[in-house]
C-alpha cells in the first residue's frame, strides 16, 4: 500500500515535469514579492500587487531569441523587458515605455549603474516644462524621485544615449505609453533587474 502511494505520487510529479517542458506558459507564475523593502536610508512601500495586471508581474518565461544571455531585450509595443537567460529562458518585467513622439528603437549597452540615483531633467523637458527648472542642478535621491531606486544609463557609440532603464514610484504606470523615451519599471523590479544585469550588457529596444 506504501508503495503503491509512492508510486502514485512520483508518477504525478513527473507528468507535472513532463507537462512543464512542453507548456508555452510562464516557468513560474508571478510569485514575485512586491512587499515593503528597506533599502540604503529609504523604505519602499508595498505594491498593490492585485492592482496590476499578472502579465506585468516579475517572472520567468520561455524567451527563444538569437540574443545571448545577460543580454537585456525591450518589446515597447507589448511592454515587457526581457533579461535573456540560457536555455531559451528570460527573466519578464512589466515596464512603461515613451509616449507619443518619444518612442525609440535601436541597440546600446549599458555604460553605468546608479543606487538611488540622482535626476537631472534634460534642457528640452525643462523647455517643455518650465516648473521642472528647479531641477535643473539634479534632483536629489528619494521616494519621490522620477528614476526611482535604481538606474542603468544607456549609452550608444561610447556617448550617453540621455534614455535610462530605471525605477518608478509610479507603479500604476507600468503597461502604458507614459514615458519621455526612457524605459520605467517598478522599483522592485528594477532592483532585481539591477542585480542580474552587467555593466556592458547590451540592451537591444524593438
């Protein structure tokens, strides 16, 4: 009777194995933890996990691309970013992307990676937004500050490129054409993606 229970049970866990290796769905579904993280001298605060939608949630999917891994790979029109994994793997993020008229495609790499970054709006936007002047010197590290917890510059030909792949305390953002051209993600993501990404990677953006 022992046995035949073992059996019974292993027999399950390799169907659901076997199953695994042919499913087009998620390796894992999204188990990511959104939850309240300390960090530096800033507490980040919960995500309303239920509040965005499960396909813009961190997780791990089938990716088969002639890109190799490390590489990070930008879809702006389905809004995922892709850091590739071997074995026809990636590691899926929800992102915001560049609204009307500040879209972009091409390849960079990443040049530099910032905690806490400072901002520093770019001349045209302070020219489109006077009230931003005040930033003009940078604005200081924060919870309230537009690159969030982490930054990945991006530069193009050995200069900077000025987009940046970065956090957002605007989590309600993610999914949506928002964007000055830079690629947003929520702040814990852009925590994980910072951790898995290499100076010198390169960042391919469809």
């Amino acid at each position: 009777m022992v046995f035949r229970n073992t059996f019974t049970v292993a027999g399950l866990l390799l169907t659901m194995a076997l199953a695994g290796c042919s499913t087009t769905t998620p390796f894992q579904t999204s188990t990511a933890s959104y939850s309240s993280v300390s960090d530096a001298a800033y507490v980040l605060p919960t995500i309303p996990v239920q509040k965005i939608a499960p396909e813009y949630r961190r997780q791990r999917v089938k990716y088969e691309t002639a890109e190799a891994p490390g590489t990070i790979v930008v879809d702006t029109q389905n809004k995922f970013l892709y850091h590739v994994e071997p074995d026809g793997k990636a590691m899926r993020y929800g992102i915001g992307v560049g609204r009307e008229g500040f879209q972009w495609k091409g390849s960079a790499k990443v040049a530099m990676k910032r905690e806490w970054p400072t901002w520093t709006p770019p001349a045209p936007m302070i020219k489109r937004q006077p009230e931003l002047a005040k930033y003009a010197g940078g604005m200081k590290p924060g919870l309230t500050n537009p690159l969030g917890a982490r930054a990945l510059y991006l530069y193009k030909g050995g200069r900077d490129s000025g987009y940046r792949l970065h956090g957002t305390p605007e989590w309600w953002s993610i999914g949506k054409n928002v964007s000055s051209g830079c690629i947003r993600l929520i702040n814990q993501d852009i925590m994980d993606l910072y951790e898995r990404s290499d100076v010198g990677a390169k960042v391919v953006v469809l």
